[in-house]
C-alpha cells in the first residue's frame, strides 16, 4: 500500500515542484520588470522625472526689486515726485469663457471700454483655443475689485507696479521715464536714464516645494535669495519753485506762442533749484507723446548760439586778462570789415565812443569785437573753455550735449569776432547758466548738480554738496563785471528784467537762427541770464524762448519773464531788499 | 521599552510636523494679510501726496478765491546800544 501510495504522490509532489517553480519564475519575471522598469525610471531616466517632479512640486519665483523713488526734501521731509504705484492688468483666458458676449457686456462699463476697444476684444475672446489675452493694464483699485466680485470665470487680475507722480506737469524731461524694453523695464531719459541700474536694484529668486494649491510649503526645502531695492534719490530741486517756474515759462509760452522755452535756477554753489521745458510730456502717459524729440530735456541737450548774452563770456575775458577796464573807451562805428563781411550793430546804428559798460548796456557786437581783437583769439578760446563751454557740465542727467566751440579752432579772424557776440558757436543753457553763476561766484566755476543724496536700501546715505571746477576769473574781475551786467539791468536792455528795490546783474541776448541752407533766417532765440540780488547772490537763472512771435528782442520778451520769477523768488525766500 | 519609545518619537514628531505645516498656511494668510494692508496704507499715502501736490493747492486756492501776499515789509534788527 505504501508502495501504492508513494507512486501516486509522486507526480503530485513533481505537479506542485513544477507549479511552484513556474510561479516562482514568473514572480522572479514580474519582479524583473518591475525592478527593471523602477531601474529604467529611478537610475536610467532619474533627471528627466526628477525635471518633471521638480516642474510639478517645486516654485522657482524671481524676486522683483522696488524701483527706487525720487525725492524732494522740504524742511528736512522727503517728498516724492517719482513714485511707484499698483495697478491691476485685467486678462482673460479665452478657452474658459463659453459666453463671450456676456463678458464684455459685464465688464466693458466698469473699465471704461470703447468701442474700438470692446469689438475687437470680443472677437478675441470668442476664439475658444486661445489660452491668453490680456485686456486692460493699469486697472486702479476700486475698477478691479468690481471685477473681481463678478467672479467670470476666464477672467484673471495680476498686480502691476507703474511709477507714480504725485506732481503732475512739473517736468517729464527732468525724470525721464520707465519703459520697457521687451519684457523688462528701462528707465530712458532724465534721471530715470542717468541712474537706471542704482535706482532699479538687483533681483532675488525663491525655490520651495508647492503644495497641490500652489501655496508654499513651510517644512520643505527653501532657498531664498532676496531682491535687493534701488536707491532712493534726493534733489536739490525746491517742488515749490519748479511749480512757479514751470507755470510762469507756460503763461509766456502762450503768450509769445513761442515755439519752446526753457527756465532754469540754480544756487551760486550748484544747486538746481529748478529746471523746466515747454513743451515738456507726462511722464505717466509718455507713449501719448505727440513727438519723440520732447524726450530730450533741452537745458542740456539743445545747445544753440546763444547771441549776446555770450558778450558776458568776452568782456570777462577783457577784464582777467587786463586788455580792458570797465571805463575803457573805443569809438563804435558802427560796423566792423573783416574780409568779405561786415558785422553790424543789432540796432544798425554807430554810437561814437563808447565805455565797456556801454558795450554791455547797448549790447553792441562792435564793443566785444574790439575786446576780442585785443585780447586775442588763442586767449579768448582759453577763457570760453575755462568757463565750461564745449564739454558737458557733468550733471547727473540723461543725454547731455557738450555744445560746439570747434569753429575757434579755425584760422580766419571771423570766426573769433562772431563768436565774441555769441553766434558761430553753440552752448547749452545750463553751460550758460553755470558760466554766469562763476560771476555771482566770485569767479569760481561750480558744477551745477541735481541730486543732493543718495539713499541706499540699508539706510546707507551717499551725500553729494558744492564741487568746484576751477578759478575762471581773479574775483576782483568777477566784482568788476558784476557791477557791468548790474548796469545792464539798471540801464541797458535788461531793464525789464529788474525787480524795484534789488540790484540784478544779468545779460539779453536775441540771437539769429542758423538757417537750413547756410547763413541766417527770420527766427531767433531769445535770452535773459541774470543774478541777484548782486549783493550776496542767491539764485542765478536762465529763461530762454526760442522764435517768439511780437517782439523783436529779448528785453520785450524774456526780461518780463525774468522779472516775475525773480519777484516770485525774493518773497518766497524772503530776501530784504537792497534799497 | 525600545519600541514604546520608537513609538512615541514617532507620534510626537509627526504631531509637529503637522502642527508647523498648520502654521505655515496660518503664516501665509497673516502674510497676505499684511500684503493687503500695506498695499492699502500705500494706496492711501499716495492719494493724500495727490492731495498735497502744488497743482491740487492751486486748484483749490482758486475755488477759495485766496490772493497773493503784497509788497512785504522787513525790519531792520540793527545792534541797540544803550546808555546808563
């Protein structure tokens, strides 16, 4: 029986060896695979899951920077001009809106759409397969949260930063403006050029792990990198001043229906006090400018032949270099011959002998050619260099023009003789201004400067003050010609310019414009630089306005102008009169 | 001992595990908070610097029908000499 017994188990016990070997073989296959397809995605293909999951889990975040703000001080409180603000860029995503028209209806009265607006923006969204279409930018606060309670889906809100000008119309050509160039913002012009990298700081990134929300998570890994803020500026520009300046220029502006302006004010130690362009834009809206020339700030840009006010330049020269005292006489008669040319007075008129003083007050172009033929052309150019002309004053400003003094390099005397009366070179306003602030300075050349700190995001401050250029003029010929241009103001053309009960010491100049086609055309420049009150000089200013329609010179035109901003300026700094 | 202690690390840890990623929601809402109230400080800071701004007083000053100051007058505060 057990012999029986022992034949029938054994191809039981075989049946279940072989079962059990099967089952072990496909057990050890199937753990094959799975330890082979777990090799191939684990060890083989690590980097590509590990980029997949990383994409999935992980936030890689830039950290934007604040731009910097500008700022003006008033009784040691900073106030901004140049600001940054939130917006909202209102969007919609297409392939979720099932009713487009529904959309727009709801959304067009609270954003304001046009119609040129609203239809093409409908047919946009109507399209279903597009994933992205922004709608409006710079949505304010109280727009998007209507939005926002309407709860469409397909549309989405994203905040935006813009800068901000609490001050409107107070100069875009001294800030300039933030553009973009592609995706990245820029700041272009002004001071926004000038200090584009220190003012937009450097940016930062986060890495963390996402939860299935998107929010991040605390207990996960995290690098963060922080942004680092721009630098806040400060100015030397007082708000109230540049207000009135730039107010007056306009009214003036209009009146003469001039065809642009410039003002600038300036403390004998540099400072600028204030600086302003008619027509200037709005830095907010600077796509809505009507052309792309106004970009440039023409008080460092537009440099032009200054005309008489130039005379101040070579009577100083005269004076220093001691060919000439104020009581100096020559007989005026009326033109000068130099080759084929003949250089006439602007009144076209001979005033027999005349003092230096004279020259001046009766701006005559014969009284500074005989100064300038005296002191000689290599002399004259060493003192129109020395005071500044035909390089950049170095101002912290975007796109500075150093002006062109070349033509005295030439060998004919002509070139001398005009450019002792202003025309035949060319020179920038704040070089001018700069040039006559060396007089109300005691002969020394200072360079004009804007921004008076710098503010770093540690609270670090970088404080900038008066710097001098150099000794122009001994101060004895600074207080000689002082008291030349004060005469001028007194008695000469710049009569108009004076305010009853100061002593102002300034120069006119109404100069031809250089015509297209060579020579000179109808249009002129007008000028009025002045200093007061003469006994201890607080501002120097410069007003210009370029081919004003009336008046045929300068003392009608711009000394007027001249006249109200320096009253303005007396009651606002409370300056006791001399007399 | 060794597993009754195992255990109890184990529990407590996963308790301020969770407790910190509690924490970390509770911190981003508080986060968002702040967002929102800075966001709003500044929107108001903003619109009172609007307020302050020359152009906004000149306005006004014209609806008040306000007058320049005149001719001002200054003293002269020469040295007294006084005599007994």
């Amino acid at each position: 029986m057990a012999i029986i017994k022992r034949q029938k188990s054994e191809p039981i016990q075989s049946l279940y060896q072989k079962r059990i070997t099967l089952l072990a073989l496909i057990i050890f296959f199937i753990s094959f695979v799975i330890i082979g397809r777990l090799f191939v995605l684990q060890i083989w293909d690590h980097s590509f899951y590990h980029d997949l999951a990383e994409r999935r889990q992980e936030v890689l975040k830039n950290l934007l920077p604040l731009r910097g703000s500008i700022y003006t001080k008033e009784k040691d409180q900073l106030f901004p001009l140049v600001t940054n603000r939130d917006y909202y860029l209102v969007y919609a995503e297409p392939v979720k809106i099932k009713d487009a028209k529904k959309v727009i209806d709801a959304i067009t009265p609270i954003l304001g759409l046009k119609e040129e607006e609203w239809q093409p923006l409908l047919a946009k969204l109507s399209k279903g397969s597009d994933p992205y279409e922004p709608i409006k930018h710079k949505v304010a606060k109280p727009e998007m949260e209507k939005i926002q309670a309407l709860k469409i889906e397909g549309i989405g809100i994203l905040p935006e930063s813009y800068r901000f000008y609490p001050e409107k119309g107070i100069g875009g050509q001294l800030f300039g403006f933030v553009g973009f160039k592609g995706d990245e913002k820029i700041g272009q012009y002004g001071l926004e050029g000038y200090f584009n990298q220190p003012l937009t700081g450097k940016s930062g990134e986060i890495k963390s792990i996402k939860d299935a929300l998107g929010s991040l998570i605390t207990i996960g890994p995290r690098s963060i990198k922080k942004a680092e803020n721009g630098v806040d500026l400060v100015l030397t520009i007082d708000r109230t001043v540049q207000f009135i300046a730039c107010q007056k220029l306009k009214f003036y502006y209009d009146y003469f229906r001039a065809e642009s302006g410039t003002v600038i004010i300036m403390k004998p130690s540099g400072e600028i006090l204030a600086m302003c362009n008619y027509p200037d834009y709005d830095a907010e809206n600077y796509g809505e400018v009507g052309n792309i020339d106004y970009f440039n700030n023409p008080a460092i840009f537009a440099a032009y032949e200054p005309g008489s006010v130039f005379k101040m330049v070579t009577m100083a020269a005269g004076l220093d270099s001691g060919k000439v005292t104020p009581e100096s006489t020559y007989i005026d008669t009326g033109e000068v011959k130099i080759d084929s040319f003949t250089i006439r007075n602007s009144d076209l008129k001979a005033h027999g002998q005349q003092t230096m003083i004279q020259v001046l007050e009766n701006s005559l172009n014969t009284g500074v050619i005989f100064v300038e033929q005296l002191i000689g052309k290599e002399t004259f150019q060493k003192y129109v260099k020395a005071f500044g002309f035909g390089q950049p004053t170095g101002i912290t400003l975007d796109k500075e023009m150093p002006g062109d003094i070349s033509p005295l390099d030439k060998p004919g005397r002509i070139y001398g003789m005009t450019s002792a009366f202003g025309q035949g070179i060319t020179v920038t306003p704040l070089q001018l201004t700069a040039a006559f602030g060396a007089i109300a300075n005691k002969g020394t050349l200072v360079k004009p400067y804007l921004v008076s700190e710098i503010i770093h995001p540690d609270g670090k401050k970088e404080e900038f003050g008066p710097q001098t250029v150099r000794q122009v003029v001994d101060p004895k010929t600074a207080t000689l010609l002082t008291g030349m241009l004060t005469s001028v103001v007194e008695r000469g053309y710049g009569k108009k310019a004076g305010v009853k009960g100061y002593y102002f010491a300034g120069k006119t100049g109404t100069a031809q414009v250089p015509a297209p086609g060579g020579g000179y055309g109808g249009k002129t420049i007008h000028t009025f630089v002045g200093f007061g009150p003469v006994s201890n000089p607080q501002f120097v200013m410069l007003v210009k306005l370029n081919n004003p329609s009336g008046p045929r010179f300068a003392e009608d035109t711009i000394c007027p102008l001249f006249h109200d901003i320096a009253a303005y300026l007396l009651n606002y700094y409370q300056i006791p009169p001399d007399y | 001992m060794l597993v009754t202690l195992i255990a109890v690390a184990g529990i407590s840890y996963l308790i301020q595990i969770n407790s910190l990623a509690t924490k970390g929601y509770q911190i981003k809402e508080l986060e968002n908070r702040v967002a929102e109230l800075s966001q709003e400080n500044s929107d108001l800071q903003l619109d009172a610097l609007s307020l302050q701004s020359m152009g906004a007083v000149k306005e006004k000053v014209d609806k008040l029908g306000l007058v320049a100051s005149g001719k001002a007058d200054y003293l002269q505060t020469t040295p007294v000499a006084l005599a007994r």
